[in-house]
C-alpha cells in the first residue's frame, strides 16, 4: 500500500473512530485531524513517567556542570563575539527558553484536544493571562540552585509583546507571564530585564532569539543556554549548515528538553502543505497526508 493510500484508509478508520473520542457524542463532526494526532504526544508529556525522568536529568546534569561552566573558558552564546579575555570578566548569565523548557504548557494542549480545535492566537491568549502553567520537571530547582550560586537568569520566550483590545497594559504578556514565574518562585522574575519577549523591545519584533542573545552576551558571559527548539540555541538554518561545528555543545553548555508536540522541527517538516486557498480542514487533512508520507519504513539515515 502505498503512502496515500495508506493515509485514506487510516482517515476512514479514524473518522469512524472519532465518534467514540472523549467529549464526542455520535452525531457530533469528527475531532479535527491535527488535535487528535497530538494526543499520544500530550499524555506523554503529561502522565509518562519517562518525560519527569527525561527532564529532570536533564536539569541535574546542568547543575552538576555549574561549576565546570563557571571555570571552563567560553562562551555558551555564538553571540558573544570578540575580546575573551575582556567578556571573561564579566558576570555570568544562563538563557533558558520558557514555553516548553521552563513553563509546562501541556494543559492548554489537552484543552485544544477536548474541545476539537487547534492552537490558535486566541486560546493560547486567554490561557497566558491565566498566568497557570506549571514547571518542567527540574527546572525550579535548577534555576534555583544557578541563582544561589551567583548567576543572573533571563527567560527569552517568544511569548509576544503586544496589546489587547480590551486591557490598558502595553504588554498583557509580559505581565502575566512574570505573574506565572513568580507563582512558580523561579529567580530572577522582578529583574527589568530578565523577561524578554518577542517584540518587548523594537529590534526585538521577530522569532529570531539571535538579537535577544546578543543583547545578553554583551552585559553577561553567557555559561549555558536551555531550549526545547533548535532555534533556542541557533537560527536552525544555521544548524544544519554548522551542525559538525555545535554537536558537542549539546550535553555541556547547551542542554535541550523533550517536545514531541510542536516545534520548528515540524514546521520544517509541514512547510508548504496547506495553501492560501485551503480550508482549515482541507489543510488539516493536507499536513496530515503529509505527516504520513514522510514516515519512514525501512532504515534510511
Ligand atoms: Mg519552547
């Protein structure tokens, strides 16, 4: 069978199946396609024993290598350019990213489930200003413990900077997500600076977190970078140009957390699926087609 053919059998059974789905009645329309498809992927993150595991290893490792960091010459940051015997002495800085790093977002993912729907601007709004994400395993008591030893923290999300119709605050984001860090007592919350948004600043405005980086490498000496995306670390462009160059920062100053939801890895890989003229279903269905095809059956890397 080949990999369309595949794809419409597995929708026939799916459509079918949809009718039993949690929250579906047996006249309701069947779950759109990309909401079903992210539920293995959120209970994961949510109830696997695995994913705690994963994560707070992870964030172990980083504290044991503190002080190694501290000592080792360099620079965590491609940022930080020039002189390294002056940025040396500067004080010490670790970037983490937020959403999926830091802040655990799984809820609003199931709660897309539930209700059938995708993410969306919207939803994903109203869920930040509820200022409720809880932490990633390990990642208070890291952040902690990198405070007590003397290292200044700045959260670069790309969370975005921009007002609301209905609130009189500049940046509604900002304010309910420094609300989520301090419920959370993660360091550094109150500090002007350590709370930098997309779009926070007016160089600031695009996804690209190389501008966000720089501006921390030229005040701090940048010990370790945390991201669940390669673009946490590097424009993933640059990555797949350079990979042989960074391998080894992974695991010592560059330490990346499990999202098997979402992400540039499946923006690259769905890119170009839906078109202008697609329906939202017609694009549902449209990357799903294409999610199927790239599967791999036989080894090919
Ligand atoms: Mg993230």
């Amino acid at each position: 069978m080949n990999a369309k053919a595949c794809f419409r059998s597995l929708t026939l059974l799916i459509a079918g199946l949809s009718s039993i789905a949690v929250g579906a009645s047996p006249d309701s329309a069947p779950l759109p396609t990309i909401a079903r498809e992210q539920v293995s992927a959120t209970l994961w993150m949510q109830r696997a024993e695995e994913y705690r595991i994963a994560t707070e290893s992870v964030f172990r490792l980083a504290t044991e290598r503190l002080p190694v960091l501290v000592s080792e010459p360099g620079s965590a940051a491609i940022e930080q350019v020039g002189d390294a015997k002056a940025w040396a002495k500067l004080n010490t800085a670790i970037i983490v990213d937020l959403d999926e790093t830091i802040l655990d977002n799984s809820y609003y993912q199931a709660r897309q489930i539930r209700a059938g729907a995708e993410y969306d601007e919207a939803s994903w709004q109203v869920w930040m200003q509820e200022a409720a994400a809880t932490a990633v395993p390990g990642a208070v008591e890291f952040l902690q413990a990198a405070s007590r030893a003397g290292h200044r923290i700045f959260y670069i999300t790309n969370r975005a900077c921009a007002p609301m119709p209905s609130m009189d605050d500049p940046c509604p984001a900002k304010t309910a997500t420094r609300k989520n860090l301090q419920r959370l007592g993660l360091p550094d919350a109150d500090y002007p600076d350590a709370l930098m948004l997309r779009g926070s600043h007016p160089e600031w405005r695009t996804s690209d977190k190389t501008s966000r980086r720089a501006w921390v490498a030229s005040r701090y000496r940048v010990i370790a970078l945390f991201g669940d995306d390669l673009n946490d670390f590097m424009p993933r462009a640059d990555y797949a140009k350079r990979r042989a160059e960074f391998a080894d920062f992974f695991g010592r100053r560059w330490f990346l957390l499990p999202n098997p939801i979402y992400g540039s890895w499946e923006r690259a890989l769905l890119g170009g699926a839906c078109t202008p003229s697609m329906t939202a279903t017609q694009c549902a269905m449209a990357t799903t087609e294409r999610r199927y095809g790239l599967l791999e059956t036989e080894g090919q890397r």
